[in-house]
C-alpha cells in the first residue's frame, strides 16, 4: 500500500469537510499563546504582565483540556464542543478588549485563564472520532495508525501557520486583529466540527449497554505514556527557549520563529511518512527507536554556534518529533477504552502543553543566565528520560475493548 493510498483511505472514513474545518478549527490553539503575549506586551507594555498571561492561558489549557475530554466521552461531542467553542470564543474577545481597555495584571490572567480552560480540543476530539469511524468501518490497525499520522500532520501544520498568522498580522496591523481572527475561526469552524454528522460516530459513554462497566482502570502504562509526552513537551520549551537566545545572541532575534516553524514542518513530513512504516515493526519499538532518534538529533544542539548550524540541526531534529508523539498517540488507543479515548487523548495533548510551558519559564532563566546551550542541555536531558520510560514502561495487551475492535477488523489487504 502506498502512502497516497493510505491517506485517501483515512480522508474517505469521514469525507474531505471534516479534516479541513478541523484545521482551521485547532488553528486558534496555536495562534493564542504567541498572540496572546504579543497583545499584552503591546498594550501594557510590560513583558512580565504578558508572561503572566501566557502562563495563565497554558494554565488552563493543562487542567481543562482533560476535563472536557472526559465530558465529550460521557456526553458526546457535539454538545461540548459547541459550548466549549463559544465559551472559548467569547474569552478570547474579551481578553482583547480588556488588553485594548488596559485592564490590570489579574484581569487579564483571569480571562487568559477562562481562554485556556475552553479550548475545544478539537485535535485530540478529531483523533477519536476518526480512530471511530476506522472501527466502525471494520478497517485494520494500519489504517488506524495512519489516521493518527494525518491528525499529527493537521496539528504540526497548525502549529507552524498559527504563529506565522499571528506574526503576519501583528506586521501588518496589530497583535488583536489575529486574536480577533482566532475568536472567528473557534466560533464558526468549531460549530462546522460539533455540528458534521460523523459526531455521531462516537457513542457517549452514558448511551453505552446497561451490562459496559462503568469506569475502567487506567493501565499504568498509559501514565508512562503521558509522562512521556510531558517531556516533549519540555523538549519544545527548551528548545525554543534556546533558539531565541542563540538568534538574540547573534543579533538576528527575528530569525527564532522562522528557526521553529522550520522543526514543525520537518516534523509534519515525518509523521506523513510513517503511513510507510511496514505493519510488523510495532508500535513499542517505534516509541524506543523515536525515543533514541530524540537523543541523537538533540546532542548536537549543545554545540551549535551559527545560524545556518542552527537551522540544519533543529530541521533533522524534527524528524524524530512527529514519530514520537505519534506512536504515543497510537499505544494510547491500543490500551485504554473507547469510552475513556477521548479524554485519553485531550491529557496527552494537555501534557505536552504543560510541560513545554513549565520548561521554557525554567530554560529561559537558564538561557539567559548560562547562554543557550544551557536550554538545550535541558532539551537532551528530557529526551534521555523520554527513552528512559520508553524502555521501563512495557506496554501491556491492549484493553478488552481495544482487543474486540483488533478482533473484530479484517486483515491487512495492502501487502
């Protein structure tokens, strides 16, 4: 099976509608940290204050992107997408306008808290509800793999155009514009995501049979597993912590965005790629071998002392980050059940925000007070843990659940 020909499988369980308004709809994501900072630094005009913010907005992305996860699997998608996507996109006008209103610090967290907390988690909803349509079309763990490969690839893209949109704009007009913009998109791409009739392909928990066990236990690998993405997570913040002090350091500051989009965009071709990964390399050691991968390419940040070493070394880095984060994805849906994925899925994608907030505040610090190889001795020393629990953590057999779904799809035609 060739790599088209997996993907136009993936596209065909749901239609082209859905992957499009899905990415447009995660595009806010990525666009309010940066836009956020860009807005309070511009109208307060203290970088502390907008630190605050993006903290606070990273804050409640962390602690509230399980909780609605957990309420999509109880009560549906729809419902809680809908209300989350203008809950959302009423925070987020009203952290403009009180930004604009040159409202104080605690307003201002206040509201950047609320933003954070409403995220729709459309990535990791987008995630289980195709893995359902996968099942539901009896297809086999290769096309689900490879459906876990096209969302990694629609959020790796997200990531690199949402902060390009926000610096595009902030060039042009002003920083709000492209929270103004963010605010549209949660509100009208968000509502296209809840109201597609494949929402219907995840059944809510409560309508599950009277005889399904109510709750299930998390297996302990799973804990290993967000642990894991909670270092990538510090990966990333260390990583973009020292390439903005090394592109300071070599008077060319504008260059640190364009430096990390490169990454993402290496990043989306690799997870693209992986539809081409033959079936019997598993997905246990694909996470050991990405793991590995992670510390190879990340060494070399230790002695980068040019812009074009910089550029080179954090492109091949990126090669090692989609597979990672997408096989972790993939275990994550081999062990726990359907009626607990989604929730499964928004704290991975949680982890890795809280993690990459938490260690840029730290690897700044250490950047500024050591220079920039001092973050990217953070950014190696997550990835060696990251092989670390890789290694210690033995995926058990996947869930009863997940089993009669293995079961229950028909063999591999493609080879």
């Amino acid at each position: 099976m060739t790599a088209v020909t997996a993907y136009r499988r993936v596209i065909a369980l749901s239609g082209p509608l859905l992957p499009l308004v899905s990415f447009l709809g995660r595009l806010p994501t990525a666009m309010c940290q940066l836009g956020s900072l860009l807005l309070v630094a511009d109208t307060s005009g203290s970088l502390a204050t907008a630190g605050l913010a993006g903290g606070a907005l990273a804050a409640g992305q962390t602690a509230g992107g399980p909780l609605l996860g957990r309420l999509a699997d109880r009560h549906g998608q729809r419902p809680v997408v809908l209300a989350a996507c203008w809950c959302d996109a009423l925070a987020v006008a009203a952290l403009v306008a009180a930004a604009l209103a040159r409202a104080g610090i605690l307003p201002l967290a206040l509201l950047a808290l609320l933003a954070g907390a409403a995220v729709p988690q459309i990535g990791p909803l987008a995630r289980t509800r195709l893995v359902a349509l996968a099942r539901r079309a009896r297809a086999d763990d290769r096309t689900v793999t490879t459906a876990l490969s096209f969302e990694g690839t629609l959020d790796e893209v997200s990531f690199v155009l949402g902060p390009a949109l926000v610096g595009l704009a902030a060039t042009l007009a002003r920083p709000a514009v492209a929270l103004a913009l963010a605010a549209v998109l949660l509100a009208v791409c968000g509502s296209a995501f809840a109201l597609h009739p494949t929402a219907a392909a995840v059944r809510p928990a409560g309508r599950q049979p009277a005889a399904a066990p109510a709750r299930v236990r998390t297996p302990g690998a799973v804990h290993g597993m967000r642990v894991s993405m909670a270092l990538q997570g510090v990966l990333f913040g260390a990583c973009q912590a020292g390439i903005t002090a090394l592109t300071d350091r070599l008077h060319q500051p504008g260059q640190a965005g364009l430096v990390y989009a490169a990454m993402g965009v290496m990043s989306a071709a690799a997870g693209l790629s992986l539809a081409l990964v033959p079936a019997r390399i598993g997905l246990p050691a694909r996470w050991r071998t990405a793991a590995a991968a992670l510390i190879v390419l990340s060494v070399p940040l230790l002695w980068v002392r040019t812009l074009g070493a910089l550029y080179l070394v954090v492109v091949v880095l990126g090669a090692a980050v989609a597979p990672h984060l997408i096989t972790v994805f993939g275990l994550t849906e081999r062990l726990v059940p359907a009626t607990r994925l989604a929730e499964a899925m928004a704290f991975l994608t949680s982890a890795v925000v809280g993690g990459q907030a938490l260690s840029l505040a730290a690897s700044g610090r250490l950047a500024e007070a050591y220079g920039p190889s001092a973050a990217f001795a953070v950014a190696v020393c997550a990835a060696v843990l990251i092989l670390g629990i890789a290694l210690a953590t033995r995926a058990p057999a996947p869930s009863p659940a997940a089993a009669r779904r293995a079961a229950a799809a028909p063999a591999c035609s493609g080879r």
